[in-house]
C-alpha cells in the first residue's frame, strides 16, 4: 500500500470519529447523593426529582456527551453519606458529584471529596463553613448557605417589622443551629434581642412540649424546620392557641412547597425567607414551574429547585470546556467560573468561595386559586453569604454554630 493511501485511509478514520454521535462516546457519569429513607426522605425525593426534570429536558445529553446519573441513598447519616460517596467515586468511578442533602452530611463528605479530586455540587446541604473557612476547590453550591436567607431576615425583622424580642426554636442539628444563628447575629445588630432558644432533636415526635415553653412575652417567634418538624409545629401551635396572637418567621425549609400542600389555614400569614419561590413571577420561573407541574403534578420548592439549578451549573461548566470533564482543573475553573442570569430563582454569580451571590426574597404564606403559595412581599438582591459584614471581619469571627452568637438576653 502506498505511502498516499495510507494517509488518506488515516484521515478517512479521524474523520469517521469526530463525526461520531454523542453516543459512542463514554458517559459523563454523575453521582447523586440524597437521602431517600427517614425523617427527611421526603425532601431527598424532591432534590431526585429536580436532577431528573432537567435531564429529561436535556434530552440526558450535555456538550454533546451522554449523561449517566446514579442515585444513591445516603440514609440522612454522615457514615452513610460518606460510604455511598466511596461507592461512587471508587467503583461507579463518577466524574461529578451532586449532594448531599444535610449541612451535617457536608461536612462529613467534603474532606473525602477534596482528596480524591470530585468536583462536587451541592443542591441543599447549606453547610455555611464549607464555602468559609473550611473552603475548597472542590466544592461549590447552588444554593443559599443555611444562614445566608436568616441574614437579612434578620436585619428585615428589625427594621422592616420593627420586632424587638423574638424567641427561636429549631431543629438541633448544624442547619437548625446555623439557620437561627444567622438571624440572631443580624437582629442583633439591628438592634433587636433574642431572648429565648428552644432545640427539638431532629426527628421529634411531638413539637408541643417545646411550644408550651415559648415565652408569652415575644414579638415572635422565628423557626428553623426542614422535613416533617415544620408540618407537626404549625399544627401543634395552631393546637395551642397561639395562631394570631405570636406571629411565626420561618426559616427557607419550614414552608417549603414540598410541605405546603400538606398544610392548612395554620400555616397562613407565616413570613419567610429564601432564595427561591414557586410564586416568583419571572420567565425563567414560570417555566421551570410548568414543566414541574406536568412531571409531576406538585409545585417546586427548595429542594427540587437546588438541584435543578445544580444541573443547569453542571451544564454550563460543561459546554465551557467541550464536555471535557476529565480534565479536572479546567472543569473546575469553568464549574467556579458559572454565572446565570436567568436560573429559575434568579441570576447567580459565585464568589470566590464557591458560594452563589444572589437574590433573597422575603415571603408570605397566602391562599390563591386553592392553594397555599409563597407570595413574594419583598427582594433582596445580591446578597453575599458575608451579608453585611466584610467579608476578612465575618471569617474572624467564630462560625455560627447552637453556641454562638451567645444569647445574651436569654
């Protein structure tokens, strides 16, 4: 064979493979850590849902490259969270993980990822510190830190409803812990004064004992719920003849969408705070909440909505370096380097952390067209994880945490 037909026979070949479809390629494979079983099953089904909805709309391609999604069941336990990540990353050998649910499952999953180089998206797992002090390449969100919505809460608690003494009670665990002292160190400063903090174990049976212990003399009282806790808490304090009397500030979980249509005329007039609502009126948003509706019949909420919005930074990352993602540090770059102006929350950027700057919208719970929405009464917009405060003055001081801010009025 001549030296001519040999190279012609080669560039036949390379030009057989670059016309190659998406699909004899390798897959992009993608872990999805949630928690599927337990007290906060019901959110890690919603976090599925939001990664399958946008994969469905992605046609399960992305840069021009099949995508493989493995979803595991972390338990809602930090050993079960770091066994499931092993599992993927050592034998399912994925190139991207997505999760987990639970502040406290962050940090037990980020060391791990960190020393076996994972590029990592978290949805909802609100861990403050891992995009703080404990930063890492690895690891970015698409989501509010827990105390990133209490924040200006806070500071809106003070000097928009002009609440002087308010009372906390939430989950007691690090998102519960995080989520209060967000909102303790803004009211504070705004002038306000916490002066009574009341800690359920997650998974409490029964909210009652600890609402019988909330002082009668507050302006309200601020919750920090995820899961079934908010469901059996706007009941009991109904229950308890307090409705009307104490007026209620939750937290970006306790009236999510996913535990809305599951509630009554209690849970109307209750104000919170978050980075998303399925009421927002936007083009984006309208039509992420369409295609929800028709998937699967319900309104989105924080959970489905973090993990849609993790595809879409997926996605983005992605077509930056031509599907690539093999190439870790260039896909890292690209992955820190997102920027979104029309998420169905709103436009993010993230900072050098890793850490979404976005909107934050005060919201109240209302009756239209039959059900229960969170109205937007109010916007925030562009607002860091440092809130306020420098960012070299907010990294001095001790993280957040069920033991600071002291309470000092307690």
């Amino acid at each position: 064979m001549s030296s001519r037909v040999v190279a012609c026979f080669a560039l036949t070949v390379l030009a057989v493979l670059a016309a190659a479809p998406a699909a004899a390629q390798e897959a992009i494979r993608v872990g999805f850590v949630t928690i599927l079983t337990g007290p906060l099953a019901a959110p890690g089904k919603e976090m599925e849902n939001g990664i399958e909805l946008f994969l469905q709309q992605q046609k399960n391609t992305l840069a021009g490259r099949r995508v493989e999604l493995t979803v595991v069941d972390s338990g809602g336990q930090p050993a079960g969270t770091l066994a499931r990540a092993r599992e993927l990353v050592e034998q399912r050998k994925v190139h991207v993980i997505i999760g987990p649910l639970a502040a406290f499952e962050a940090y037990a999953l980020a060391p791990y990822v960190n020393a076996q180089r994972i590029p990592t998206i978290s949805p909802s797992a609100a861990a403050d510190d891992l995009t703080q002090r404990k930063a890492t390449q690895f690891f970015v969100r698409a989501a509010s830190t827990s105390s990133q919505p209490t924040q200006p809460f806070g500071t809106y608690a003070a000097k928009t409803l002009g609440y002087t003494k308010i009372a906390t009670i939430a989950d007691d665990f690090a998102f519960g812990h995080e989520v209060v002292a967000g909102f303790h160190k803004a009211f504070e400063d705004a002038g306000g004064q916490i002066v009574q903090k009341l800690w359920p174990p997650l998974g409490a049976a029964d909210q009652a004992p600890y609402i019988g212990q909330l002082r009668r003399d507050i302006d309200a009282v601020l919750i920090g719920f995820a899961g079934v806790a908010a469901l059996r808490f706007v009941k009991q304090f109904e229950d308890a003849g307090l409705r009307g009397k104490i007026p209620v500030l939750a937290n970006q979980t306790a009236v999510d969408e996913a535990l809305l249509r599951n509630m009554g005329d209690e849970a109307l007039g209750i104000v919170s705070t978050m980075h998303y609502s399925a009421a927002l009126d936007t083009p984006a948003n309208r039509g992420f909440v369409g295609a929800y509706r028709k998937a699967f019949g319900t309104e989105p909420g924080y959970y489905s909505v973090g993990a849609y919005t993790a595809g879409l930074f997926l996605k983005q990352a992605l077509e930056k370096v031509g599907g690539k993602v093999e190439d870790t540090d260039a896909f890292l770059k690209a992955l820190r380097g997102v920027t979104i102006a029309d998420a169905p929350g709103g436009p993010i950027r993230l900072d050098k952390y890793g850490q979404p700057i976005h909107n934050i919208y005060i919201r109240r719970v209302e009756r239209k067209d039959g059900r229960l929405q969170n109205t937007v009464i109010n916007t925030i917009e562009n607002v860091s994880q440092f809130w306020t405060s420098p960012e070299d003055e907010f990294l001095k001081q001790p993280p957040y945490s069920r033991a600071w801010p002291p309470c000092k009025h307690c």
